[in-house]
C-alpha cells in the first residue's frame, strides 16, 4: 500500500509539473528569425567559405561561412558526398557537385549540380546532372563557373575523364565534353577551360553560346618523365601558377586565347634546395592579387612521399620580381590556403585541427585563429 501511494503521489507531482512546463511553452511567442536570417549582399571581401568533407564520414559534407573580421560564424550549407565547391563572379551564388544515394552509402545515385544563394544559404535551384562526378577529395577547379557566369564546368572522372556544362541561363545540363587522358577544368577566356593532360600538355576547350565546344586546341607544356606537377594550380587572371613537388614554378598565359608557356623559376635557392625546403600542403598556393604576391607553404624538410603534408611555414613571393621576400608562421599546422582580393587582404588559412588560421598581409603576420570550425577543411573559398 505505502508503495501505491508512493506511486501515485509521484505521477501526480509529474503530471502537474508536465502541466506547467506545456503552459510556459505555450506562452513563448515564436522566434521569427529561425530560417529567415539574411547576410548582406553584396558580401565582404574577407567572408570565408570553409569546404568541410568531413573525411571521417565522406557521406555528409558542408561549407561553413565564416566573417574572420567579426570571428563569427554566418552559417553553413550542407553538401552531398565530398562535393566540390566554387563561387559565382557576381557574388551571388556558392555552387555544389553534390552526389546521393538512395540509401545512404547505396542504392540509386543522383549527381546535382545546386546553387546556393549567398544572402539566404538556401538553395535557390538545382540541376541532375551526369552521376559521373569525380569522387574524390574535393580541389580547386574540379567545379568552376566561366568568366560571365552564363556556365559551371564540373570534372567527371569514371575513370575516363569528361567536363559537363551546365547552363546557369536555363539550369539544365548544355553537354558533356570529353578530354581523354586529361584532368580538371582552369577557366579560360569568356567560355572556355583548359586541362592539364598526362602527356605534359595543355589542352583548351573554347564553348559556344550553347555551351557545346566550338575549339580544341592542345600545347606542350612540361615533361612528366623529368617533371612532377601538381595539378593544384593558383590564377592570377589569365595566368596560372603551377608548381613542381620540388619547388620549380611553371606559369602558363592564357591572356591570346591560346596557352603561352612562360618561363619557370625557381621557389628556393641553392641553398634552400640543399637544406630540404620545398612546397607542400593540399592547396598549398595563394595569391593576393592587389599586392601582386604569391603565398606558399614550405617544408623545411621536404619527403618525396610526404608533400602534401601540412606546414605552418608560408613563404611571401614578389611576383614581378620572381624573389622571396619574407615568411609567415602560423602556431597550427596549415593544410589549405586562401588570399582575399581587396586592398587590405587577409590570408586565410585552414588547419588540420578544422580552424580558420588568418594573416594580415598589409603587415605581413599572422594575426589570430578560430578554433574549431570545421572537420576537414580541403578548400576555403572567398570572393
């Protein structure tokens, strides 16, 4: 019996407080800013897209959007499997390859290509496209818009390797292009890419209005037999900046409309080379187009099978006179790089702890870290 009453003593007493807490909730008014936040367009130079692929759990990614000047995180999108990530250049989109299955890591797979608004972090519209996206850890111009945003260009790998066009006029797919024994797609021109091929040549692929491919033209660039180029190239304009594992920079102009392959120079000196300095990192290359310099992480140690490594060292180039002109140090060790464009730019750095590392380049030094942002931070886009 005194269990009983014990029993019903204390339903009693939940039932009330139950009661209570449902009236206090029923008095709360509705937040009207849940989902409704809007971020100012056009956005700041300095905003920071952090493309997290969370390598632990390949089959969810996002981007996070972060104000380094505020320390502030904006909010973040969510991306399928790993998906390669670019801006707009009129600012108002973040595009994603996004890829899904049916049943999580199986089942039926769908390819979207989706346009993320800038302002809402919503999807303003997306497109099916080709499920023969490149799965892989996501880089620069592995998705690209063309220089009038009328096209992205998305990188197929299955293992043959192809480009599909997708029209942003009429969101539907223009075509798929093929570029055997090539990879990537460096925006060139008004519409048109270029690819880095295993034979150590450049090819460039110049579309029509309707996105179909009107040109094809091929050019010798390096010798992959001496040679050992990474593909992660950086641009400034028409020009991109592609870099040895050893540290021999080979620039190529695409300015003409056709490649011009411009004299290769050198990271380090004699010295430097003897002392084991040379590039490395995942995007190891920046470029902070005002000030005219190029941003790369060194190793002081360099391993042939270690170059991708991440390094807390970054060394400032002059890239009119070709020469170093000082280092930077972060306390975290940097994976990924990204320089903003405007007049007083940041350089914007992610470290294998998933924070955001940022440099002051008008002084020239590292300046704070946000902690904790991200899992695995392949990429930081800005505008």
């Amino acid at each position: 019996m005194r269990i009983t009453r014990i029993l019903a003593q204390s339903t009693l007493a939940l039932g009330v407080a139950l009661a209570g807490i449902n009236s206090a909730l029923a008095e709360l008014p509705a937040d009207p800013g849940v989902g409704s936040t809007v971020l100012d367009f056009p956005p700041s130079p300095h905003r920071a897209y952090m493309v997290d692929v969370e390598f632990d759990n390949f089959v969810t990614g996002r981007v996070m959007v972060i104000d380094p000047d505020q320390k502030k995180m904006l909010g973040m999108v969510s991306t399928g499997f790993a998906a390669p990530s670019t801006l707009s250049n009129d600012q108002k989109y973040l595009y994603s390859a996004d890829l899904y299955y049916s049943r999580g890591v199986r089942g039926t797979r769908t390819d979207v290509l989706t346009a993320w608004n800038t302002s809402t972090l919503a999807p303003d519209w997306e497109v099916v496209i080709p499920s023969k996206r490149s799965e892989a850890l996501t880089q620069r111009y592995s998705i690209a818009p063309s220089a009038d945003d009328r096209f992205v260009y998305v990188y197929n790998f299955t293992p043959s390797t192809s480009v599909t066009v997708v029209n942003t006029q009429s969101k539907s797919v223009a075509g798929e292009i093929s570029i055997p024994g090539c990879v990537l797609n460096y925006p060139v021109g008004k519409r048109g890419f270029a690819s880095l091929c295993g034979d150590g040549s450049i090819q460039v692929v110049t579309l029509d209005d309707d996105g179909k491919e009107a040109k094809r033209t091929r050019t010798p660039f390096f010798n992959p037999n001496e040679v050992k180029l990474v593909e992660r190239a950086i641009n400034l304009g028409e020009t991109y900046y592609f870099v040895t594992t050893l540290g021999t920079v080979y620039p190529v102009d695409f300015s003409s409309g056709e490649p011009k392959v411009l004299e290769h120079w050198s990271l380090v000196n004699d010295e430097e080379k003897k002392a084991g300095w040379a590039p490395g990192g995942w995007q190891m290359m920046a470029i902070a187009p005002k000030l005219n310099r190029l941003y790369v992480l060194m190793h002081d140690a360099h391993e042939p099978l270690k170059w991708e490594d991440p390094s807390p060292l970054v060394w400032v180039y002059d890239l009119k006179t070709r020469k170093k002109i000082g280092t930077m140090e972060s306390p975290n060790l940097i994976w990924s790089m990204k320089a903003t464009t405007d007049d007083k730019p940041l350089l914007l750095g992610a470290n294998i702890d998933g924070g955001l590392d940022i440099f002051d380049l008008t002084t020239g030094k590292y300046s704070s870290t946000m902690d904790k942002l991200a899992k695995t931070t392949t990429q930081v886009l800005s505008h």
